[in-house]
C-alpha cells in the first residue's frame, strides 16, 4: 500500500531530488511558498515521496543525488497519513487565496493595531518579514522604539489629518542630545 514518507535532502537539493524521483514514476510532494515572485520550498531540505516500499526496491530512491537519507525511527521509515499532506497542501492554498497583503502598506506609513493586546495603538510601518502573512512595526513602548512582528490582517491605515501620529510631532532634538531652537 502507498503511504507518504518524508524524505531529508541536501541544502538547496529539493528541487532536484522531486525531479530525479519524478522521473523514475515516483511520486513525490514538494510544498512551495511564493514571496516576491519567488518559489522557496515550505520546510527547507525536505520534500514527501508516496511510494510502497514493500513493492518498491529502495535502490531505485535510495541513492538519488541530493538525498541524506529517508526520515527514520531507528531502521524503521516513518510513514505519514494522507491527511497531513491534504492538510499541507490545503492549509497552502488557503494561505494563497487569502486577501491578507503586505503589500497595501509602504514602510514607514503610520498603521493602527485593531487586535489583540496592543489593539489601538499607533505604529510605523517596518517591513514584511518570511511568513507572507506576518509584518514588522516599529511601536513607541517604554519610552523608545520597539519592532514588534504580528500579523498583516491586524493593521490598519491611518489617514493623515484623522489622528495625531508619532509621525507628526515635532522634532525636540538633533540627534545626540542636541535640542532644536
């Protein structure tokens, strides 16, 4: 009977290593994340093949240039059940599909945080971080500028002329301890 089996490869290999198994009929599952029209696999050196390994000779995967070895508990290959990868590949297209963007926000513009603890403070616009849907701002908490990773869904533009921002203030010093005159 197939089952999944997770596969450990050499840094940068997964792409090859699916395509080598793919040639010799086997099939195989490499989970891909697009940031900035860019493909990176999901879990970096790693890739599932589906294959029967009672039928199937381990001489036909085994040596396959860019793979280490078969993810294993002592001599036994660990098998997983096909929901997980349907709960990859589903969670992956969700995550596609969302209209959750980064991009509707340019570094340095003031946002709102509207949940969670920090709901309704103001924040600087920071940057994007790995997870597509995560962000950084720059939040004014004990007296000086703290980054702060959440999520994109929990921002909010602010409008300039709706609020006072940190933004807006005038400046009191010239750097150094320099006060303005």
């Amino acid at each position: 009977m197939k089952q999944w089996y997770t596969l450990h490869t050499k840094a940068n290999s997964e792409y090859r290593v699916a395509s080598l198994l793919q040639q010799q009929d086997i099939e195989t599952y490499l989970p891909e994340l697009c940031q900035q029209h860019k493909r990176m696999p999901l879990f970096p050196c790693y890739l599932f093949m589906r294959v029967d390994l009672e039928k199937v000779s381990p001489s036909q995967w085994q040596w396959t240039p860019g793979l280490r070895r078969i993810v294993s508990f002592g001599r036994r290959p660990v098998s997983l059940p096909d929901e997980m990868i349907n709960l990859i590949r589903r969670k992956l297209d969700e995550s596609k599909s969302a209209d959750f963007s980064t991009n509707r926000f340019r570094p340095g513009e003031t946002v709102r945080i509207k949940s969670g603890p920090l709901e309704g403070m103001l924040a600087i616009f920071d940057g994007a971080t790995r997870p597509s849907q995560r962000v950084q701002v720059l939040l004014t908490i004990l007296g000086g500028a703290n980054r702060v990773r959440m999520d994109a869904a929990n921002l909010e533009k602010v409008l300039r002329g709706t609020d006072v921002t940190v933004a807006n203030r005038p400046r009191r010093t010239r750097g150094r301890g320099r006060s303005v005159r």
